[in-house]
C-alpha cells in the first residue's frame, strides 16, 4: 500500500473505529497495583479477574462519569444473578482536572452504595495504552466467563444499545 491510499483510508475511517477494543477477542491482562491504581480498597487488581461470570465494565473518565447512568440503571434492574454476573467500574484518573484525593472520597462512597460493583482505579491510562479503550469517555465493555470481549461501546449508550448490552448479557447467564 503506498501512502497516499494508506492517507485516504484514515481518513476515511474513524479514529474511533481503529482503536476501538476487538469483539470476540480476549484482550492482554493488565495489572493495577500501587502507583498504576488498583481497588478502591487499596488492593491491586488484574484483569486476568475477568473470568468465571459475565462481567460489564465501565471505563470512565470522571468528568463524564454519568454520561452512562441510564445504562447503568438498566442493569441494576435486571437484577443478575450475583453468582453468574458482576459489574466494574475502573476509573481513568489521569482524564480530568480533578484531584486524585476528591475522585477516592467519591469512588469510596459509591463503594459503599454499590458493593457488587469492584471500583477500580486507572492512574496511567493503562487500560486506554493497552487495550484501546477511548480515552476522555465513557467506554462499556461485555465480557462472557472465558474474558472474551462480547459487546463494546465508546461514549453514550442510547436506548437500542442498552437493549443490545441486556441482551447480550442475557445470552451468556
């Protein structure tokens, strides 16, 4: 390919679509401990977690952390079986303005409010580095028991998309 067609074609294709983390893929395990971020807890976090349930993680820059909120109330509605599904917010701290110490007080009291959902916190961007995840959103990704990605969505999930990450999780419970 010369580099006027390989031009052309980025221009004709979307950031977004090139970077976005591959359906039906399981993507590289990534380890959060100490100064790279971890649980809200304090305890270090891998990916390599993502097995054994249906999992839906949340990546969320905190300047539009409720840009998802309907999508969120949606699965809160299910009410999944906690044995077979389980949420996860991971929290891309290096995407705001706001300090590190104001996003903990918050992620610790929605800890409290929500204990089935694992916060997680990301300092570096390792999950926008590593997997592709878009950076400064609001990113919902699926995954079934074995951690293949099954459904992936950047930015605000509107109704037909929310349907379509219910049923998704609904085919693998």
């Amino acid at each position: 390919m010369n580099l006027r067609t390989a031009a052309l074609l980025t221009a004709l294709v979307s950031p977004a679509a090139l970077a976005a983390m591959p359906v039906g893929e399981k993507p590289k395990s990534v380890t959060l401990a100490k100064n790279e971020g971890g649980r809200v807890t304090g305890e270090a976090w891998s990916s390599a977690e993502i097995k054994g349930k249906v999992f839906v993680l949340f990546y969320v820059d905190p300047d539009f952390s409720d840009l998802n909120n309907a999508a969120s109330e949606a699965l809160k509605a299910e009410k999944f079986p906690a044995d077979k599904y389980q949420s996860l917010a991971v929290i891309n701290m290096a995407a705001t303005w706001l300090p590190n110490f104001a996003i903990d007080g918050k992620l610790k009291e929605k800890q409290k409010s929500y204990p089935d959902t694992i916060y997680v916190r990301d300092i570096h961007k390792a999950l926008v580095k590593e997997w592709k995840l878009a950076d400064d959103n609001n990113d919902v990704v699926v995954f079934d028991q074995e951690g293949t990605v099954l459904f992936v969505h950047e930015g605000k999930l509107d109704a037909a998309a929310i349907k379509t990450m219910i049923d998704t999780i609904k085919s693998k419970l």
